[in-house]
C-alpha cells in the first residue's frame, strides 16, 4: 500500500507539469492555423483574379487597337470615298479591302468577320473566315448609332455561346468643315477563345469563374449551365461593392445556390465584372482538419500522459516488489519451481537472480532425497511403458500383415486373370498354326499371337513400374526433351487410334511456350500415351483433344487431355489413382486393362516433379491434366513460336524403312535357339546373315578371329556370361560397337552394360525399330545394294502412286465447294483431315498446311475465316494441277 501510495504521490507532481504546456501548446497552434489558413487563402484568390484581370485586359485592349487601326487603313478610306466613281472602280476598291479584311484575320485567328456599316447600319463589306452571311441587324446597332463615343465593345450571348464584338466609328477627315462627317461603322466579331479558357482556371476545386455584364447577365461561366442566367439588381449591386473593395468578402449569391461563398470580384472595361467564388466551408476546410486534429492530439495526450506515467511507475516499482512478494508465497507454500524473470541488469535483476540462486540450491538437495524413494517406482513405470509400446507394434503389425494379404489375394486374383487371358490366345492360335501351317488364316492367327504378346509386355511392363515405384528404386533421366517432337510422337500414335474409331483428335499449343524442358522422356511419354490411349479407348462419339501449356511461375508444362467419353462419378474419382481399380466390373468387361495405368501415370509425374489431376462428370467425359516441371535450373531455352507447330516426318523411321541391305559383318552371342532364330531372322531384312556363338567364351573366340563390324551381345549365358566376355573382348584391343540383349533394363543394369564395355542396349522382347535405329547408327550402308529413301522416290512405282494421287484432286475440290456450299461442316472437316494426311504422305505440303487450317477452323463452333481457309486449300490444290509434276519428286524435300 505505501508503494501505491508513492505512484500516486509522484502521478500528481508530473502529471499537470506535462498537460499545462501541452494545453498552451494546442490553443496557440489552432489560432495560429486558422488565422494564417484565411490569409493565404485570401491572399491566392486575389492574386488569381487580378491575373485573370489583366490577361483579360490585354486581350480586350489587343482587339480594340486592332479595330482602331484597321479604321485608319488607306484602303478603307479609298473605299469610302468611291460613292461617285464607276462600277468597275469601285469593284476593284472592294476586293482591295476584301484583302485587308483578310489579312488582319489572318494574322489575328480569333477574328471571325468584320462588317463595314454605313451610317444608318447597312452592311457595305463584309468578310467572314467560316464564309457565313452577313447579319441583318446586330443587337447593339441602335445603341451604337445613339452613342457619342467612337469606340465601343460588346459581349452578347448567344445559343452557340458568348461572343465578343469590337465596333469603331469612321469620320471623314474635311478641313473646311467645323466637324469630321461620319462615314460608318468597322465591327469586328472575335472568339473570345482566352476568356473561355480563362473562365475554367482555377486556384482551388469547386471554384465557380464568372463574367457578368452591367445588368446581371452571365456571359461566360466555369459551369457552362449557368451562361445566360440573369444576376440580380441587388447582387450586381454587391458585387460591384466587392470589386470596390478590392478583397475576399463573404456573400450569397441566391440567383446561383444559396451557398455561403468568399467571393472575389474585379471590374473590367466596359462595365463588365469577373468574379471567382469557392465555397467558404470548403476554402477553410484544410485549416479545419489541422485545427481538429490539434485538438484531437491536445485531449489524447490529456488522457494518456497521465496513464501512462502511473503504467512506467507500475512497471518500474510496483510490479517487481509484487512478483518477489507471491514468489516468498509460493516457496512457503513448498513450490519450488518458482523463477522469477532476470532480464534486467540493474538492482531489481540482481535481486530476482539472488533469489532464484536460493530456490536452485534448496530444489536441488529436495532432488536428491526424492531420488532415493522414488527409485523402484521409476522402474515399474519405465518396464510397463515398454510393454505397451510393444503390444502396440504387434497389433499394427497384424493390421498390416492382414492389409498386406488382402492385397496380395487381390494382386494374385487379378494377375492371375489379366495374365491367363492373351497367354490363353497365344497358346490357342500357336496349336492351329503348327497344326494348320498353310491355312488361309495363318496371318490373322499371327497378328493375334502378336498382339496378345504386346499385350502381355505391357502388364509385365506395367508390373514391374509398379513394384518398383513401390519399392523406391524407379529411377528417372533427366535429359533435354525438345516439345514439338514429344507432341508429335504422341499424335502418331494416337491419331490412327481415333481414326479408327471415327473420332476427332486434336492439339493446342498455348503461347508462349519454351521449346524444351530437361526431363525423362521415356516416363513422360509412358504417362501421356497411358492417358491417351485410356481417353481414346473409353471414349465412343466425339473426339480427344490435347492442349500444352506452360506455367512461368511455376516452371511446370501443363499437358491437358480431354475426351467425350463415359466419364466417371465421385466415388469413381475417388479410386481412379489406386492400383488395379477401374469404374467397376461392368467397365472391365467391356474395355479390359488391369487398372494399373492411372496408378503408375501418377507416381510418375510425381517424381518428374508433377502430378496428375483429374476431373470428370459421369456421361460426359474427363480432363486429366498431367503436370511436370521443367527443370530449367537457369539453364538457356527459347520461346516456341506458331510456324513450328505443324507436324515434321520422323526421318529415322523413313531411313529404317528406305534401306533393304547393309554391308556389315555381324555376331550374334546367344544361348537361346529359338532366340537365335528370331534375330537371324530380324536381321535378314537388313541383308545380313550373322554368325552365332552359343556362350560368351565362344564370342570372345570368334570375335578375335574374324573382324565383325558389330557385336550383338546377350547378358545371360553359360561358361562365360556378356559382360565378362565384353570386357575381355575390350581388353584384347576389339573396339568395333557391341549392343547388350538384355531382359534386364533397370537403370544400374543398363550402367554395368556401359561400363563393361557396351555401346547400347537392346531390350528383350526386341523391337525392330530400335534395332533398325541402331544398325543404321552403327553400319554403314552396302554400296550398290542399297536402296535409300532419294532413289526410293525416283521408282517408277512410287511415281505413278504420286500421279494418281493428284489425278484425284479436281473430283476432291468439286467435293470440297459441294460440302461447303450445302453447309455440311462435318464432312467437310472429315474430308479436310483426309486432304492432309495424303497430301503429307506424298510430300504436297502447301497443300497439307493449308488442309490443316480448314480442318483446325471447322473444329470451333462459330469461325468466321471458314470461307478463307476453304479458298487457301482450294488455291494450293489448283496449283498443284497447274504446274509439272518433277520426275525426282523434289516436292517431298
């Protein structure tokens, strides 16, 4: 109590030591703002007006020397005089004048006309610079004719606005006579173009700029809805006050708003006023706001400085002494976890440290005397914990081991079905071909046998991705993936597959879009064509559409597939990712698969950095949008650009298929007849028949003998496996190419292949292509046998296929304007896709590109180019036919 006390004692003495001056401080600041916020006010509204003044002024006194001179002019003069000269004289005098009417408008653009008036106000010449006509009658012509004075101005308004006019009177000049006699009127009319634009200046906003005549009359307003009204007498009258005054005065102009307004008001020549008037609660509204917020500052710190001084007295004092009080408390009690805080350095941190310093000594001996009694306890509690950890691993243990079963039922369930069906057709045609070997079917019975195999890799394929995603041990290559060979490898394949089925495939590149991004090809195609294929399969009516793009942000290529299949439903959803998992049995039955694809598409987008999602309505179709990051790492790419989009041949596969033999001396190490058979047979397609070593110890002997010019080497044989007869063989100096047929093309069996000794791997089952690929990579072709592509394209056969595709063209464009014209744009565009795809066969491609464009325009809804693609095609068709189909088929280079 004597510590609040003391607070409060010392919150008394500081406290009005603070607000008096604070008070003091806030009156004077608030005077000295709102005196000071007037004067400037007043003092830059005056200076404007009389700116605004003067400039009037000038441009008033401009004109009227004008008009004084033009007056004086010889010409005029002459012109006057030629009352009693002929016409001809007088007409010359005219258009004399006519040019010096023209020249003063000429070097002055405001001029609009001068008018020369006799004495009772006929118009003897008239010039206008918009031609217009000269008026009948001006409205100040009577006033004029009654006037004294010689020179005169008017401003008279008007629907087109406010306009300004200049007259001066003319007198003869006659010596004899006591008085000048009069001759007439110069008036000349001028755009009051620097009053208007005066008008609309201002100092502050919501500043109202008026020009007011004699009697009340608004001739130019900085609100143009006000030109025309009438001022009252008795605020003409005010206003005149104003201006005599000469300073900002306070006033209602009721004929306007009845808004109290400073006004500011200057009398101009001719009995005219300017007046610029702002609102009073808006010119002192600053002056306000800093007042307000003085005294806002005044009564916070009034308030606060009190609070807080008796908050800084508390914290410093009061609450110490409280903590060190409840802490004696606390340790009386037996708490001896009690700490208080030491984050001061000064006499009230030493104090706590002290302290705390006791309660550590007195804790630490209680430790050790509570030690000894709760010794066996400890004990018991440690040895029960360990017994309930462990019955909790042994019961996830049987979770798990349960889980593990149900799946490998299902796994074996599955397998065992999706495996026995294509090796139940292999065994069945296998029996009728050794039985029936001529029969009619046997082709047929092959392509089945073949099919069932193929089928039968990819499940085992499909397998093994999975068990090794599985396991942790799929290991990806990252190499640079260029986009637009990527793509095309996907629509070669996929294309045919919707053509089969009379369904619409289509691509869509987004722009920009990088032209490579750094991943594993093999497993990003395995993901693309897994989805593809599903969405060509499970899809009837309507087409597949692929869209690329890319996401900056991000780095990631988005690849989208959509079709108009069966779609899928929530619960569907919700499974598709999951192993061996389709819609339902229903779906099995009528479509196949394991339900592996989708399951392995996902793991392996994600380790390309990605993921696979999904969405879908049940009837109407899917969007699977595979995601993969580019893996740019700073390193350089360009920007794909739209000429690169069009499909390029894949000039390997024509080059495999152009070459019929090869000069090269081959061996082939196999311990496998039937193994040794086929690739006798594979290679005898290429003209070459190798030699068989049955074991690597034989290759070894054979190859030191004789000089082959490759090597294919199996992996897996007797006496002497493929690596270590490799490696004997690079020992002993044999450097020609050696290729590994292998089963086994995990990633670090394909590395021991390499560093063994191997250029490449084959893997089993062999695909023709790719050993094509690498006997072309790794032989030279046979001179005098070989057929290459040129000299394929220079048969006879060849041409005539050529001749007769383009014997067809004229029925195709009758064809083509017969659907156009009778609107059939699905025709039209199944035609079109035909069109290109021949037409890139045969090498014809202006006629392909265009063909494409038509195809890719009857694909929207609402295209307006349609007529314009159909005339491309058509014009590279005709000239086509028009010019002389080249014997060497130069067209297809």
């Amino acid at each position: 109590m004597k510590t609040s006390k003391l607070s409060i004692r010392l919150l008394w003495y500081i406290t009005p030591l603070v607000i008096l001056p604070l008070l003091f401080l806030g009156g004077f600041t608030l005077t000295n703002v709102t005196s000071s916020t007037q004067k400037q006010a007043k003092l830059i509204v005056s200076r404007f007006v009389e700116q605004q003044q003067q400039k009037m002024f000038n441009y008033i006194e401009i004109y009227q020397s004008t008009t004084k001179l033009l007056s004086t002019s010889p010409v005029l003069s002459d012109f006057l005089n030629s009352a009693n000269l002929e016409r001809m004289e007088k007409t010359k005098r005219l258009g004399a004048l006519m040019d010096v009417f023209a020249s003063y408008s000429e070097a002055y653009p405001d001029i609009i006309s001068i008018n020369l008036l006799s004495p009772n106000g006929r118009s003897s010449a008239f010039y206008s610079s918009n031609l217009g006509e000269a008026p009948n009658l001006y409205p100040f012509a009577k006033q004029i004719m009654q006037s004294n004075l010689r020179q005169h101005q008017f401003m008279v308004a008007s629907s087109a606005g406010t306009q300004l006019y200049f007259v001066q009177q003319i007198y003869s000049v006659d010596y004899e006579l006591k008085q000048p006699r009069q001759q007439g009127y110069i008036v000349v009319q001028v755009s009051p173009s620097l009053l208007s634009t005066s008008i609309l200046e201002a100092p502050y906003d919501n500043t109202l700029n008026l020009l007011v005549s004699i009697d009340g009359e608004v001739l130019f307003s900085s609100d143009t809805n006000l030109i025309g009204h009438y001022l009252s007498a008795s605020e003409v009258e005010e206003i005149g006050y104003i201006a005599d005054l000469g300073q900002l005065d306070s006033t209602v102009i009721h004929s306007i708003d009845n808004v109290e307004r400073m006004t500011y008001s200057a009398q101009l020549s001719g009995g005219y006023f300017y007046i610029s008037t702002i609102p009073k609660s808006l010119l002192y509204r600053s002056g306000k706001t800093i007042s307000l917020i003085t005294a806002l500052i005044v009564i916070l710190s009034v308030v606060t400085l009190p609070i807080l001084i008796f908050i800084v007295v508390r914290n410093l004092l009061l609450n110490p002494i409280e903590l060190l009080g409840e802490a004696s408390h606390r340790v009386g009690d037996g708490d001896l976890m009690v700490a208080l805080p030491e984050h001061s350095s000064d006499e009230v941190g030493i104090l706590f440290r002290d302290f705390n310093h006791m309660i550590g000594q007195i804790r630490t001996f209680q430790r050790e005397l509570e030690d000894y009694k709760e010794h066996l306890e400890e004990k018991v509690e440690d040895r029960t914990k360990e017994l309930e950890e462990t019955n909790s691993k042994l019961e996830v243990a049987i979770v798990e081991a349960e889980q593990a079963n149900q799946l490998k039922s299902r796994f074996l369930a599955n397998m065992s079905h999706e495996i026995r069906t294509p090796l139940t057709a292999i065994m069945g045609f296998t029996e009728q071909l050794i039985q029936h070997p001529n029969s009619p079917t046997s082709k047929q019975h092959l392509d089945t046998i073949l099919r069932n195999s193929k089928h039968l890799l990819e499940l085992i394929n499909n397998i093994l991705d999975l068990s090794k995603i599985e396991a942790e041990k799929l290991d990806v290559e990252e190499s640079e993936v260029l986009v637009m060979p990527l793509i095309n490898d996907i629509e070669s394949i996929i294309e045919p597959m919707t053509n089969e089925k009379l369904l619409n495939f289509s691509t869509e590149f987004i722009l920009p879009l990088p032209d490579k991004l750094y991943t594993d090809i093999t497993r990003l195609k395995q993901i693309l064509l897994n989805i593809a294929t599903n969405a060509v399969k499970f899809t009837e009516y309507g087409g597949v559409h692929l869209k690329v793009e890319f996401k900056p942000e991000s780095e990631k290529f988005i690849f989208s597939i959509k079709d108009t299949g069966i779609g899928m439903s929530q619960n569907e959803l919700e499974r598709a990712f999951k192993p061996f998992e389709q819609a339902d049995t229903t779906t099995t039955r009528r479509f196949g698969g394991t339900g592996l694809g989708l399951c392995i598409s996902k793991n392996l987008a994600q380790l390309l950095g990605g993921d696979v999602h999904v969405q879908s309505q049940q009837g109407t179709g899917s969007l699977f949008s595979v995601e993969v990051s580019g893996n740019f790492k700073e390193r350089s790419y360009s920007w794909l650009n739209a000429l690169e989009r069009r499909r390029q041949p894949d000039n390997s596969k024509i080059h495999i298929a152009a070459v019929k033999e090869l000069d090269a001396k081959v061996l082939v190490a196999e311990d496998n007849p039937d193994n040794q058979e086929l690739i006798t047979l594979l290679l005898s397609n290429w003209g070459i028949v190798p030699d068989i070593a049955n074991n690597g110890a034989e290759a070894v002997e054979m190859a030191l003998v004789e000089d082959y010019q490759l090597i294919l080497m199996d992996m897996q044989m007797p006496v002497m496996g493929g690596e270590e007869a490799t490696q004997m063989l690079r020992h002993a100096a044999y450097d020609g190419p050696i290729i590994a047929l292998t089963a086994n093309v995990m990633k670090h069996d394909i590395d021991n292949h390499i560093k063994a000794g191997c250029d490449a791997t084959l893997g089993k089952p062999i695909d023709k292509e790719l050993l094509g690929k690498l006997l072309l990579e790794y032989l030279e072709l046979k001179n005098g046998k070989s057929s290459s592509w040129d000299a394929l394209l220079q048969t006879e056969k060849f041409l005539q296929i050529s001749r007769n595709y383009v014997e067809k063209l004229p029925s195709q464009l009758v064809e083509l304007q017969k659907l156009y014209d009778k609107q059939e744009w699905e025709s039209l565009r199944a035609l079109a896709h035909s069109i290109k795809g021949s037409a890139g066969c045969f090498g014809f491609m202006n006629i392909h590109e265009a063909a494409g464009e038509l195809e890719t325009s009857l694909q929207k809804t609402q295209n307006s180019n349609r007529h314009y693609y159909l005339l491309k095609l058509t014009e590279a068709m005709r000239y086509t036919l028009s010019i002389d189909q080249p014997t060497d088929n130069s067209h297809l280079g």
